[in-house]
C-alpha cells in the first residue's frame, strides 16, 4: 500500500488519464514501488477519463449548454522558496514526454520533415500519452490538477527535442483545447473540449501569425465586425499547422478595432486554405488561412482582450521551450560527433575553437532553459512574467539560431546534407524566435 504522504504527493500534482498510464508501464522508474503506487493512483483517477472518453464521436461540435461558470483550472501552489527544481510530478510527465520523443518521434523526423506529414501511427502514440490535455482541468476530463506553465513547457521541451516540426503538429490542438479551457465560458467548454478527451483528438491550431513584415499581434489586419448576432472575419492567416485536416481553428482578429480571439470551422463559408510550406517546421505541414466575409456566432468570440495578450505571450514562451529542447538536441549530438570525428589523427573536440563553440552552446542553452523555466514559474504564481517572456523571445531570436548554425557548422561538410538531423534543426530554430500563436502553455 502506498503512504499516506506519496497519496498527498500524488494528489497535489497532475492527474494522468488512463492511456498515459498505460504506456508510461515501460518507463524505467516505474519498477520503483513507491513511484509505482503513486501511478496505481492516477491510474484509479484515471479510469473514469478513459471509458468516459469512448463515448466521443464525430467532429460536429454541437453546440451544448454549460451548467454555470466556466471551470478553470487551479494556480499553482507557490514555493516558499524560489526553486525551478522540477516536483516529483513533472518528473514523471517529463519522463513519458521524453519516451515519446525518443522511441517514437525522434525516428520519424527525417521522413516526416522530407514528407510534410506525421505519420498516423506517431499521432496515435501521441494521442495515447494523452499530453495534449497538459492544460484541461481534470473537472473537465484532461490531466490538470493545476494550470502550470513549467509543466508545460517541460512536455514541449521534451517533444521539441525529439522534432520540433512533428512537436508543433501534435501539440497544435493542446493550445487549442488549452485556450478554451482558459478562456472559454461553460456553453464553449461543453461544446469544444469533450472532443479533445476523446480516443482521438481532433487537428486543430491556434491561428495568430500573419504574412507580412515585422508582425505584430497586436496590430492585427485581420478584421472582425459585430453584425447583430454575428463577427464577419476578413483577413490571412498564415504558418497555420495541420490547417488542410484540421476539425477546428482558434484565430486572432481585430473584432471592432479591438484584438481578440475567436472560434471558427472549417467548411465555413468564405474560408479557405492554401499551401504554405516554410523553410522549417515541414513536419506540421503549415498552410494560410483566407477569410473572406467569414460569418460565426457572436458567442464564438473566445475569452477577453485581456485573454488575447495572454495567450501571445504564453504562445511566445512555448517557443521559447520548444527551442530549448531542439537546442539540446543539438548540443546532445556534437559532444559526441566531436569526440568521435578525428581529423590529423586526433578527434576534432581537442582543438580549442571546437571545444569552446561546444561549451557556448552549453552555455547558451543553460541561460535560456533559465529563463523559460522562470518565466514559466512566475507565470504560474500569478505574477506579470512579461518582462522574463521577453528576455526569452529575444534570446531565442538570437542565441538559438545560432546554436543551430553553430550545430551544422560542427559538422562541416556533413552539416549540408540530410545524413544528419542538424540542417533540419537549423531550419526549425530560425523560426521559433519570430512565430507567434501555434504553441501555449
């Protein structure tokens, strides 16, 4: 039996449904029987997420009645010291995240980059983890004890560092299912989120980005006008994932001059999607949004102007996590090339331009996790992290992209070609500094 503290540990962090359990079984850590009977607990919590699950079909979102307010998930408990250290929790969520980059995401990389599509059975395994329901409450069916930006951040840091472009496509419905479970009101969640806690999740994104020069999320040409009952929605929408497949869309538009978040479905009419492949994130296979006269319900406004701001910076933070895990990815892979590359009879880390551009990535990367994490933290205190959200987006504007270069440059001729995964990770961390929207924690 497990004690009554490790039930109290368990209870306090994230409940994990039944479909991550069972494929978080294999996880080395589990043989321990008192980490084990922490799961055999979540795994109890759990059941109820599963068979209820089942029952979802069809992608229709009728629309359904709420009953009261909105639920929202919990704040964060806060240290009483400052400690970015990980909770037991998180470590477990972080050891499934990593199993999943490893075993499943990491081997489809290359495929699915030159392919632009993840394949079926990695979106399966992605949906089983259940990681997509990081941000629901566990009152409506996810695995949220509590809202915690840290733990989300750490799951894409994981997923990123197995493939940032097959991350940003299977975490894209968790901003989704994240965004209406933060902002949406009773009738939203009722009719959106049973969805997303189903077998199979449905593809949708978080539209915010758009094409042109130096944009701004808060200067959106993308423009919504309140007729009666209805926002007519005009604009383009661009780096969308997943948006040829896609069940659902959460876009940003200008709604009477102000800038907020609304919900749209595909087959409306006046929407359309074109192809827009990008330097990096080939995986996702993103594409443009064009609305044209765009009609949805007044009640398909999603939260407040207040909740727009919100979810730009925490998608800017999810960037910065993502880049975090592709920026070790990176750093994983040349401290052993150079150490395996021999050149004049010795392995190329002894030369001292190599060894040093090798700990300034380390170095870089330390400074950066630093920052997200504690960003992440303040944010889930409750705090304004605008000012730590900052510091990240620009250090991943510029020292990530540079760790990328820095990767492909390691590997001299062999960084050109596609024999190894730094071109590609070189490609994916151009972007992460510039996008907006896609990702949230």
């Amino acid at each position: 039996m497990a004690s009554s503290e490790s039930m109290s540990l368990a209870d306090k962090g994230q409940r994990l449904g039944l479909r991550l359990i069972a494929k978080a079984g294999g996880l080395p850590g589990l043989k321990d029987k008192e980490v084990r009977s922490k799961v055999e607990r979540y795994l109890y919590k759990g059941a109820v997420t599963g068979f209820k699950a089942q029952t979802a079909a069809g992608r229709a979102f009728a629309k359904k009645k709420g009953s009261g307010d909105p639920t929202r998930a919990a704040t964060a408990k806060p240290k009483q010291l400052f400690d970015l250290t990980p909770s037991e929790d998180q470590q477990m969520i972080q050891g499934v995240a990593r199993e999943l980059a490893d075993e499943v995401i990491r081997p489809a990389a290359a495929p699915a980059d030159a392919e632009r599509a993840v394949p079926d059975e990695v979106r399966s395994a992605a949906a089983d983890m259940g990681l997509h329901l990081v941000g629901v409450p566990a009152e409506l069916e996810g695995i949220a004890e509590e809202r915690s930006a840290v733990t989300a951040a750490i799951v894409l840091e994981e997923l990123a560092r197995g493939d940032l472009g097959i991350a940003t496509s299977i975490m894209a419905p968790a901003a989704v299912a994240t965004a209406i479970a933060a902002y949406g009101d009773a009738d939203q969640q009722a009719t959106y989120l049973p969805e997303f806690t189903g077998e199979k999740p449905p593809v949708a994104a978080l539209a915010l980005h758009e094409p042109q020069p130096l944009f701004d999320p808060f200067a959106l040409r993308t423009t919504g006008k309140v007729e009666g009952d209805e926002i007519v929605l005009d604009g383009v929408k661009a780096i969308v994932p997943g948006a040829e497949s896609a069940d659902l869309f959460v876009v940003s538009a200008a709604v009477d001059g102000v800038a907020r978040l609304v919900i749209v479905k595909p087959g409306t009419e006046g929407l359309k999607v074109e192809d827009d492949p990008a330097m990096g994130l080939r995986a996702a296979k993103t594409a443009r949004l064009h609305l044209e006269g765009v009609r949805v319900a007044k009640g398909d406004l999603l939260g407040t102007a207040e909740d727009h701001a919100d979810a730009v910076r925490r998608a800017r933070l999810a960037w910065a996590a993502a880049a975090v895990g592709t920026s070790q990815a990176v750093l994983d892979h040349v401290s052993e090339y150079v150490k395996e590359r021999k050149a004049f009879g010795e392995p190329i880390g002894y030369r001292q331009a190599v060894a040093f551009t090798v700990s300034d990535i380390a170095i870089e990367l330390a400074g950066l996790r630093l920052v997200v994490w504690k960003a992440a933290a303040r944010l889930d205190r409750g705090e304004d992290a605008s000012a730590e959200i900052a510091q990240a987006r620009s250090l991943v504007s510029r020292h990530a992209t540079w760790i990328g270069s820095s990767g492909v440059q390691l590997l001299g001729g062999h960084g050109f070609v596609k024999e190894f995964d730094n071109e590609r990770w070189y490609r994916d961390l151009r972007g992460a500094g510039v996008l907006e929207g896609t990702l949230l924690v």
